[in-house]
C-alpha cells in the first residue's frame, strides 16, 4: 500500500519547528510524497518516518508535472473534512448549515466576506480576491470541530506551546506594521475601518485598541502605542489571541490570518 501524506505526517515530530524549510510538518510531509522532497531534511526525524523512507522512494511520481504544495494540501484538507457532519458542528463554528443541489455547505463569515465551504470547494463572495492559502486556513479551522465560547482572556503567541519559531516571524510583522503607521494613528485607525475591524475604547496605556474577526470563533486584538521621541520609544504594536484558540486553529493558520490581517491594513 502506498505511503500516503497522512501516514507520513503522523510520523513525523508534529512540532512545526520550521528547520526543514517548510511552514509545518504538513506542508513538509505534502513536499516528501508528491515532490520527492529530502526526508532527511527534518533534522528530529524520527525513527518511525526514517523506516517509511524506502516505501515512499519507491512511490515517487513519474517524470513530468508535479502537484504543486497548494493542490496537495487542498485535497489533504478536503479529504480531512469529508466524513464530518457539517450540521452538527455550525453552531460550535460560528456557520450555518445549509444544502445546496443536495451538497451540504457551511457558511460563514472570513474577514467579514461571505465564504460557503462545500467539501469539495468554497466560494468566496463576489469581488473578494482571496489568497488561495485561506481555504487551506478555513478547511483547518471546520476539520478542528471546535466548540469553545470566547473566553475574553487575550494571550499572546509566545505563550502557546512551540511557538518559539512563529513568534518571531510574528514579531517581525508587529515591528512592521508599527513602522509603517508611526506619526500616522489616525491612518491606522482608517486601515482598521476598511478591514471590518472594531475600534474599542483603549485600556491601560494602548493608544489603539481593535478587534478583528478573521473567522467566528478566532477573534484577534490589535494593541497599538505611538512613539515618543522625547522618551526615545518608537511605536509598538501586538497582536493577541483569545485563550480558547488552538481549538480551532494550528500556529502556522494563525500566523497566516495575522499576515493575511496586514495586506488588508497596509495596501
């Protein structure tokens, strides 16, 4: 029997260190199978993964066109979604439930734009040009099945477990998108208006506080500080998580929605 991506990716560390290159064990895993990519490359290669190595070498696609990462993952995530009752998990997802031509849909809300996810495509609403990598982030976030309510317990990535990599890709947008908007709060509080995001009063010493909503139940808060010159503090920014958030989604998905959150903000 072949090797597929998901025997592999069980296999391996699971810690989405990122030393291999690729964002996550998934996408490394996807890499090894369809594009024959170095096993070895995994420097915490287990022993379990090493021992598939001579089956998935005798697998490897034919010369010609590979799948590309995207089309691999897509269907990895699909065939994820497949056997799950979308009626049964709307409520804890934030979605609706609803069938169209006899296929069952859930829609909801990504970055305030309408998205049905169908299990086997989604479509986004009229005129939104999304990047093709969201329906990768919005087939994880229904695959998790998660029904947690918001906490309102705002916890920063640093604070989740093996976050060391992605925190500090997660810093460099912070500094940024501080940067970007230093002298100029009151562009920034246009940028988050435009995105659907929510100014809130601003507590404690915030300059400016908002709220955005990438997805139902994944709510991101934006802390931003102004410089000032006379105290040598240049402008800050961070972005927190609500506490209950690794039920829906994985690091490597909630760095993406935090990217995805600064194309809208910085165009």
């Amino acid at each position: 029997m072949a090797i597929a991506i998901l025997d592999l990716y069980k296999a391996l560390p699971r810690t989405n260190c990122g030393a291999c290159g690729q964002p996550t064990c998934m996408a490394f895993a996807a890499r090894v199978i369809a594009e024959s990519e170095n096993l070895d490359k995994c420097p915490q290669l287990p022993l379990a993964a090493k021992e598939l190595e001579p089956q998935i070498k005798g697998q490897r696609p034919e010369t010609g066109r590979r799948p590309d990462t995207l089309a691999v993952a897509l269907t990895f995530m699909q065939e994820k979604v497949a056997a799950l009752d979308f009626a049964s998990l709307a409520g804890g997802l934030g979605a609706d439930y609803g069938v169209e031509t006899g296929r069952p849909y859930l829609s909801l809300l990504y970055f305030g734009r309408k998205v049905q996810v169908f299990k086997d495509e989604l479509v986004f609403s009229p005129g939104a040009a999304e990047n093709p990598w969201a329906a990768i982030v919005i087939y994880n976030y229904i695959a998790s099945q998660g029904n947690q309510t918001a906490a309102g317990q705002w916890i920063t990535l640093h604070s989740l477990p093996n976050s060391v990599s992605k925190a500090i890709t997660l810093d460099s947008l912070e500094k940024r998108l501080a940067a970007h908007f230093s002298g100029r709060p009151e562009l920034l509080q246009a940028a988050i208006l435009k995105a659907t995001g929510k100014l809130i009063a601003a507590e404690g010493n915030a300059d400016i506080k908002a709220l955005f909503w990438p997805l139902p139940r994944v709510p991101i808060l934006l802390l931003f500080w102004e410089a000032l010159e006379e105290e040598n503090f240049s402008a800050q920014c961070h972005f927190l998580f609500d506490a209950p958030v690794m039920a829906y989604l994985d690091l490597e998905s909630l760095l993406f929605l935090v990217e995805q959150l600064l194309d809208r903000l910085i165009p």
